[in-house]
C-alpha cells in the first residue's frame, strides 16, 4: 500500500504516452488526507478515501506524485501507472 512505503523504497513508473518504465526512490511519504469530508450515503455515515503524496527521485529527478489511493499499490497517476511492486 502507498502509505506503507518509506524512504528508499523502490517505485515503478510506467509512462502512458511514450512507452517507458523507470525505477525511483521513495524520497518522503506524506500522512494520508481524506479525498473529501464525512460523506453520507442513505443516512449511514461512510469512511472518506484516503489520499496520499509521494516525493520519488529519479536518477537527478524529484518528481511528486500527488493524492494516490493510500490503500492501494497501483495507481494511474497524471498519465502514469504508479506501482510499488514490480
């Protein structure tokens, strides 16, 4: 799950329009923030899903992938699949 990564982690980045896959390095993790507040659904109260930012390097790179699912451990990212796992 994204939110268990830390520092020096590895990350897989597949990038969509021109087909290539590069290898990053968990730089920071940030704490996971609800995608909105209390949603209700037929009167019952539902858990909010949980967002999370990721600092990943590289090569000289610092790119920040922004609001991936915490609960996750792949996700499509700005025209990129985001994996923590080969």
């Amino acid at each position: 799950m994204f939110s268990n990564l830390r520092n020096g982690a590895p990350v897989y980045i597949l990038h969509k329009q021109e087909p290539k896959v590069e290898i990053g390095e968990v730089v920071s993790v940030g704490q996971p923030q609800p995608q909105y507040n209390i949603a209700y659904q037929n009167g019952m109260m539902q858990q909010p899903k949980m967002l999370v930012d990721v600092r990943v390097k590289i090569g000289e790179q610092t790119i920040d992938l922004q609001k991936l699912p915490s609960d996750l451990t792949v996700a499509d990212c700005n025209g990129m699949v985001v994996s923590e796992t080969k």
